[in-house]
C-alpha cells in the first residue's frame, strides 16, 4: 500500500513537471505567429507577447490557466518591467501591479524590497542625468518612468509596507539630498497612507521618523528639496491616523503607539521647528489596569491610543484610548516644559478619567472598557477561542478591526486653565458623539 502511494505521489510529481516544462517551453518560444507577421513583429515580439497574455490570463481568468502558471510567469514579468523596453515595460509593470495584492506576492513576497530598490535606481539615474547631461546612464522612457512610480511602486510598497519603508529610510543616506528619488518616497507614502492604512498604522513611529528625516534643518538642500511634499504627506498622515496630531501654530507634533503592549506604550512629542524629539509621554495603563481587565495579560498587544488633540493655545495634550475607555491629559505648561524639555524619560499624564460606556459609544467599544469588566460584559477576552488565537493571527484580526474614525475636537477657541469650563467631543462612529468636560479632566 504504502509503496503503491509513493508510486502515484512520483507519478503525479512527474506529470507536474512535465506540464511546468512545456508552460516555460511556451513562454521562452520565439515561435512566429500570423499575426506577429502582419504587424512586422520580431521572434522577440513573440517571445513577449507569451509572457503579456499568460500573466493577464493568471489575473483575469485564473480559474483557466494551470495552478503553476502564475509562479513560472512571474520572473519573466519582472525582468521585462525591469528591461525599460518602450514597448512592453509600461504594460508588464501595470500586469504586475494589478495582480501584486491577489497573485504575484505570493511568488515573490521576499523579493519586493529588491524589485523597489531596482525602481529607485531607475529614478536616481533619471535625477543625476537631469543634473549632468553628459552622464552614461540612459534616461529611462518618460512613459515607463510615469508606470513605475505611479502604478507599479505603490503596489509594491503596500504588499510589503514594512520593506518599502527600509528601502526609503536607506534612500535617505545612499543618494543625494535633492534626487527625485525622496519626493517619489513621499509622494508613494501619501498613497500607501491612503490604500493601506490599517496595515500601515503599527509602523507610524517609522513613517512619522522618515518624513521628519526629509525636513531635517541640518541637511538645508534636503529640506529645500522636500519641506512642501513632506508637510503635505505629513497632513495626510495626520488627517488619516487620529493617533497622530500637530499643534495650530504648527510647532508640536505628537503621535503615539496605536498598537502595542498596554504597559509599554508611549507617546512621542517633536519640535517641529528643529525636528527633534523633546518629550516622551507615559502612555501604558495604570497601576491595576489590566487587573480590572478580565483575561488581559500585562504584556498583551491591543489598541493603546485611539486619538490624540493639544489643547487649542497647544499648553496641554488630550489622548483617548479605546481600550478602557480612558481619557488621559498632559500638561505641557511653558515654565514646566522648559526645564523638562531635553528629558525623554516617560512623563505621567496629569489626570486621567475613565469614561461609562454610556450614551455616545458603541456596544462594540463598551466590551473593551472598564466598566464593561467589572459589569460583566467582557466575557469575549477570556473565552477558549481568543485563549487559542497565536499571536500573529491575533494581530491581524486587531489591525483588521481598528476604528480610525475617532476625532477629539475642542469646543471653545479661548486658553484651557486649569479651571476651564470648555469641553471637547470624542465621536466613536459617524452617528454618535459623546460629549466630556475638559474641567473633569483638569480638575
């Protein structure tokens, strides 16, 4: 029986093979066709054309083509989008980057930060000719430069965000401060923030980090080069992401951890004048926390900071966490935050409230809240079923679920003493809206 079994695995392994060698046999042909002649096409027309109808037919009609199709086409896709032919390139790059999400990451997921380097090398060739006439690279086709950056990079970049973000960071140190290659970046971020933001949000701290990097006021040709672009990608990021905000007077930036464990989160605040780092906010639970929590170990991955707003005179910084529902308040006084002000040891809140799941939100919120716990209504944290969820699958269904709909918005445009009587909203859905004085939170 058992030698029976392996004889038809061997006969089934075979025929697989046979079938992969006549597919490529196929695609590396350069058998002329009819209509190849009538149009004065060459055997390397043929050859091409192959490799075009074979990958269309793996995106469009994959229930026809043979299972293996997609993982022998795809190599041959690449090089023709990387050989800058004007004939093929632009509409092998638009092949690739239609498929990317559905087809072709699973055949090539590893190799995708390579595939972006190759495309900012193609660029960076264009920005020293520009500069140099005499140069010996030879531009790339206006067309098929058009292809990759508009189409072609910003599927790559949101099917491996976290490389798409090594690749430009290195950018940053491996090629001139006034290359196109960092607005490319910048402007692919704008899009990746746009197409891909849940998948992007627990990587925030290095979004926020590159785009600060291209306005450093050390590197002036950079800033020069980037300051507008990165302003508009960093309003975008802003308008997208409630975790990150920025003062009215455009000098403070804060943005803090969406994700991540409940006793180790933070919120970093930035000079945006300088650029630099002045101030680390202690944002993890308090003490008890995840004790009131009920089957929330200390050390779990789970939304930390929901939104986050200054103050309108930009004295104060307001966060709101989903989990828990907890509204927790900064103080970041002038006289205060001069002598802390090169301190990046974790600063507490000033006062923090814990909100009733009442009027205002969801039933979906109040099962994470603290007064859902102690009322019995989060019965779902202890359950076999989440007990057995691993880690990454856990992950996934925590970034898959994550409301960015939250906005804190303050009512009332005078300063906020400490005896304010102003209050601002914190809606959690498009049709409710929960109202909380800001004095509770002062007082």
């Amino acid at each position: 029986m058992v030698g029976q079994s392996s004889e038809c695995l061997l006969e089934t392994e075979g025929t697989s093979q046979v079938e992969k060698a006549k597919l490529l046999a196929w695609l590396e042909s350069y058998e002329m066709q009819d209509w190849i002649s009538c149009v004065g096409g060459t055997s390397q027309d043929a050859m091409t054309s192959h490799i075009i109808v074979a990958a269309a037919l793996v995106i469009w009609y994959p229930s026809l083509v043979k299972a293996s199709l997609a993982a022998l086409v795809v190599q041959p896709l690449v090089k023709l989008v990387m050989a800058m032919n004007e004939k093929y390139s632009s509409t092998a790059a638009e092949l690739l980057a239609e498929g990317m999400e559905s087809t072709w990451k699973a055949c090539i997921g590893t190799e995708i930060p390579r595939l972006i380097g190759d495309i900012f090398f193609q660029i960076e060739c264009v920005s020293s000719q520009s500069a140099n006439s005499a140069g010996e690279n030879p531009a790339v086709p206006a067309s098929i430069l058009e292809t990759l950056v508009v189409t072609l990079l910003p599927s790559l970049a949101m099917a491996d965000i976290l490389g798409f973000l090594t690749v430009i960071e290195n950018q940053i140190w491996s090629t001139a401060s006034d290359s196109l290659v960092h607005l490319v970046s910048l402007a692919t971020l704008i899009r990746v923030v746009r197409g891909s933001p849940r998948s992007l949000v627990q990587y925030l701290d290095k979004v926020v980090k590159f785009i600060l990097q291209t306005m450093d006021p050390g590197n002036s040709v950079m800033r020069k080069t980037c300051h507008q672009r990165a302003m508009t990608t960093l309003r975008e990021v802003i308008r997208v992401f409630p975790m990150v905000t920025m003062n009215e007077s455009s000098t403070k930036l804060a943005f803090g951890d969406a994700i991540g464990e409940i006793n180790n989160a933070s919120i970093r605040v930035y000079d945006m004048q300088s650029v630099t780092k002045i101030k680390v906010l202690d944002a993890s639970g308090p003490p008890g926390l995840p004790s009131f929590l009920l089957g929330e170990p200390e050390m779990s991955v789970t939304t930390v900071i929901s939104a986050l707003s200054f103050s309108p005179d930009g004295e104060g910084l307001v966060a709101f966490s989903e989990h828990g529902l907890m509204i927790r308040w900064w103080s970041l006084g002038t006289v205060w935050w001069e002598k802390l002000s090169r301190n990046l040891v974790p600063v507490q809140c000033t006062k923090v409230i814990f909100v009733p799941p009442g009027d205002g939100f969801s039933p979906r919120t109040s099962r994470t809240s603290i007064m859902g716990s102690v009322l019995g209504y989060s019965t779902e944290a202890n359950s076999p079923e989440s007990a057995a969820k691993s880690y990454s699958d856990g992950l996934k269904l925590l970034i898959h679920s994550l409301d960015l709909s939250y906005l804190l918005q303050w009512v009332g445009k005078r300063k906020l003493p400490s005896n304010s009587n102003s209050d601002f909203n914190v809606p959690t859905d498009a049709f409710v809206c929960s109202r909380i004085d800001v004095d509770k939170v002062l007082a």
